[in-house]
C-alpha cells in the first residue's frame, strides 16, 4: 500500500483469535453477530464487511471499529453514520488511488484496497 497502516488479521471464529498477536486488528469477512459480540465483550478491536445498511448498524452497534463496505454502500452509509454518530469508521472498497477522491467527495472516513 502507498500508506502504512496497522496489520488486521483475517479470522473466521474464536479459535483463530488465539492465534492472533494481542491487541491486533481483527478482520471479520463473513458477518457473523455470535463473533462480533464475542469480540465486543472481550473488548476485542475488528472490523467486519458489510452487504448492506442493516448489517452496518448491527456493526456499529455490536462494537466494529471499521465497517468494510462496497464503495458505493460506504458512500450510502456516511450519511446514516453521521445523523447517527456512529462510533466505527466507513471504509469503502476501491481498487486504485484515483477511486480516493471519490470517497473523500462523500465524506467516507476511509479506503479498503482490494
């Protein structure tokens, strides 16, 4: 990536958690509410991909950090994250730096490259 930034590890459930270093990002690809809660009560920091607005608010509201998005649903869900003050961050999909700007122009808090 052009930009460093903090290492996420992919898991698919608890027993990969073990595995992971501690105070690590965790990455939730397939959204899953029993391991999103388990990380929100042993105050584990992740970020999960989301298809949709109803999963986003689950995901902010079970405690995600970042919330994965397609670049068109992450520029969906500024809006609902602001009116609603959303505490995790949007990341929007992008396959190349020139997709950015886009993103920035729809207030998205960040990109995901693919």
């Amino acid at each position: 990536p052009l930009i460093d930034t903090e290492p996420f590890y992919l898991i698919e459930n608890q027993e990969e958690i073990a595995k992971t270093p501690s105070n690590s990002v965790l990455k939730i690809e397939k959204f899953d509410i029993e391991l999103m809660k388990y990380c929100q009560t042993n105050a584990l920091i992740y970020m999960v991909d989301v298809t949709n607005i109803k999963e986003a608010i689950f995901a902010n509201l079970i405690g995600a950090k970042y919330i994965k998005a397609s670049k068109s649903l992450a520029k969906e869900l500024m809006p609902i994250a602001q009116n609603y003050l959303f505490d995790a961050q949007i990341l929007g999909v992008i396959s190349n730096d020139l997709e950015i700007e886009e993103l920035a122009k729809a207030n998205v808090d960040g990109a995901w490259f693919k």
